[in-house]
C-alpha cells in the first residue's frame, strides 16, 4: 500500500530537503496561537488579539506570493538569505514590544514588518519535488508521465503540514502556559532559526532560477481562470481555519482547560494526518477538481457537529472526524493549481493556493474575536461554518471552470 512513498524516500536528497522544510515551518502552526497567548496575557483581550491575528493575515497573503514570484526569478537560496533575518527581526520587536506594554499600535506595526517578510515555505518545498521528479534536472519542467508520484510527495507534504499542525499548538500552548506568554513566538523562532539554514544548504536540490525576460510571455498567474477557481474558494476555507483556532482555544478557556487548547487542535491537525496518509496511497482514478469540490462540501459538513458539542471530548472527537476532509482538500488545491501554469510560474502559483488563507482569515480571526466578546465561546463556531458556507458558494462562480478542469482532467489525469 505505501510502496509510493519509498519511491520518493529512494530519490537522492529528497528526505533532507522534505524534513528541513518540516522543520522550517513548524512556525505557521505556532505563532497564531502563540500570539494569541502573549497579546491575551497582556490586554486581556480576545479582540485585540483577533485584529492583530487579522492584521498578520492581510499583510501574509499579500507577502507570499510576491516573495514567490521572486523565488521562481532569483532562486529559493537567494530568496531566503535575504527574507528569513527580516522575519525573525519583526518577531523579536513584537515580543519585546507587548512585554514591555507599549503603545498597541506599535505592535501592529511590529507585527506587519514580520508577515511583509512571510515566506511560504510549504510552496517551496512542493516546488523542489516537482523538481526532483522531473526527467531533465537542468529544466524547471516536472515529469508529467506519472502524476500518481506528484500526488504522494503532495500527499507527503500534506502530512508533514499535519505532523507541524499536531506539534506546533502543543509545543507554544505547553511554552505559553508553563514558561512565560512569550515563550510560544520565541520557541518558533527558535524553529525558523534552525529549518531554514538546513533547507538553504539544499543547494542539490533547488530547483533553476527562471530569469523574467523585458518581455515577460507569460500573463500574471492570478488571470488565469483555474488558479482563481481554486483561490477563491480557499481564502474561505482560510476563514474558516482561523476563526476555529481562536474559537477553539476560547472554548478551552471556557469550560477551565484552557492548556488543553493545543491538544484540542492538534488532535483536529491528527484527523487530517490519517487522511493525508491515505490519500497518497490511492491511486485516484478522480480529477483533481472533482476531489477538490468532494471534500470542500465534506468539511463544510463535518462542521457542523462542533455546534452541538458541550464537552472537551465531545470537541475533540468532532474536531478529529472533521480534520479528515482537510489535508485531501489541499492536496487537491495544489493539483488543481500546478497543472494550469507554466513551470516557470509554478512556484508563485503554489503560494497563491494559500495565499488566500491568510486573508480569509483575517476577517474570520477578527469577527471570531469579537463574537467571543460579544456573545461567548459557545455560540462563536457558527462563525467558521459560515466561512465554509461562503467557500462553497464561491465555487459557483467557476462553474464552467470546474465544468472544463473535470471534463480536461478525466482524460489527462
């Protein structure tokens, strides 16, 4: 059954480049509900830290893509001896700003320099395997022969976004809760100092710089219609990821296990590793696009229990059963999203899937902070489920989209 995942372990450097970049973006799923835990300790309120969590997003979605594009002209090692200092600057300000409880608005500031200087990592390393697995290492084209392999180093990464997703919110809520409120960001940038040396000195797996010509023969990737049938619906899904972590640990604290936050949402993250895993086994015989709107309908209706839910275990098993659409979901975003640019754009294409994330988060992250306020943590999981309501009307906006990517990729794919 798993005979396709030690293909990939067999090619040469692809596990040193895989579990750098592991290691390199254990951040993302830390700094979230660490800066959650800081700002909280330190305002004593979940609006504040909602607005800030809403601010990094905006700043993050744009920041991505950009830094990617650069990337696929300048080169991965390039990008990040330049990025990766800025960021770690912009997180060391932010702490010592709360810490020191200067004026709120500084750490707006503080924590907009950071996420300017965001990189999506998770891009990068996809980016490297369609590298590895392509027939001419000179080129930037990826082997197109078996798309089957494609989907395993996807489904891969997809379970090492879950592993970091697992460990990431049990290491900063365990840092947060029994160090010091500052001791989650600090621990991520502990990650961040470590991962992203290792992934750079790669350097036999980087994929080649594509130089942008005067006359550039490629339009923007975010004009190319099967890219914003995936990004769209996304940036929901992005909403939908951000008001269930701050609701999640809102809830923690309501029912008095607010150091169970962590272990609440890694276990989410573990439902959606054991999916991950599976998905990379099977050999679909499914388009890409078909998949995608298969289990962005199962998330939204896996949703739906958490409204229901009045215990901790009760709101973990909901939590486990609904990560089980989330990692096949984005899988097939990447699928979806790769397949429709040139190889010289793939790169800028892959952050754009998530790219969307963040912004979608943002209004979520602060519409969840204010509903908690307002109304309480209980009633407050109606706002991520609204999120994946909107994502799945997004979708019909694309529908001759999704008409030609099924009907394209029941032959191709």
């Amino acid at each position: 059954m798993f005979s396709a995942y030690s293909t990939l372990f067999k090619i040469p450097g692809a596990v040193k480049f895989s579990l750098a970049g592991l290691i390199g973006r254990m951040p993302i799923s830390m700094d979230s509900l660490a800066l959650i835990f800081i700002v909280v300790a330190a305002s004593d309120s979940y609006a504040i830290a909602g607005a800030l969590s809403a601010t990094a997003s905006i700043v993050m979605s744009i920041a991505m893509p950009y830094w990617s594009g650069v990337s696929d002209r300048i080169g991965q090692h390039a990008l990040l001896i330049r990025v990766a200092p800025m960021k770690a600057i912009g997180i060391a300000a932010f702490i010592l700003l709360v810490l020191n409880h200067a004026p709120t608005w500084t750490w707006f500031v503080s924590i907009i320099v950071a996420e300017a200087s965001s990189v999506n990592l998770g891009g990068l390393v996809r980016r490297r395997w369609l590298h590895v697995l392509s027939p001419d290492p000179t080129t930037t084209a990826e082997d197109e022969s078996n798309r089957d392999v494609v989907n395993t180093a996807y489904s891969l990464e997809a379970l090492n976004d879950e592993f970091v997703f697992i460990v990431g919110p049990i290491i900063a809520t365990a840092c947060a809760t029994s160090i010091a409120p500052a001791a989650g960001l600090i621990a991520g940038l502990i990650f961040l100092s470590i991962g992203i040396p290792l992934f750079i000195s790669q350097s036999s797996t980087e994929p080649p710089a594509s130089p942008r010509f005067a006359k550039d023969p490629h339009p923007a990737v975010i004009r190319n219609k099967s890219l914003q049938a995936i990004v769209f619906p996304i940036m929901f899904v992005g909403g939908f990821f951000g008001a269930m972590t701050i609701v999640t640990v809102a809830i923690a604290d309501y029912y008095g296990h607010k150091s169970q936050s962590g272990l609440l949402l890694a276990i989410w993250a573990s439902g959606s590793a054991v999916a991950a895993v599976i998905n990379g086994a099977i050999k679909w015989r499914i388009p890409h696009a078909s998949r995608f709107i298969l289990f962005l309908f199962a998330l939204t209706v896996l949703a739906i229990p958490l409204l229901f839910v009045h215990s901790i275990m009760a709101l973990g098993i909901a939590l486990f059963c609904n990560g089980f659409a989330i990692a096949p979901l984005i899988i097939n975003a990447y699928g979806v999203a790769e397949s429709s640019v040139p190889p010289e754009q793939i790169t800028q294409t892959l952050s754009w899937v998530v790219a969307g994330m963040p912004l979608g988060g943002a209004m979520a992250s602060a519409l969840a902070g204010w509903s908690i306020d307002t109304y309480g943590a209980q009633t407050a999981y109606w706002v991520p489920l609204a999120f994946m309501a909107a994502a799945l009307l997004a979708t019909l906006a694309y529908f001759t989209t999704y008409s030609s990517l099924i009907g394209y990729s029941s032959k191709h794919d």
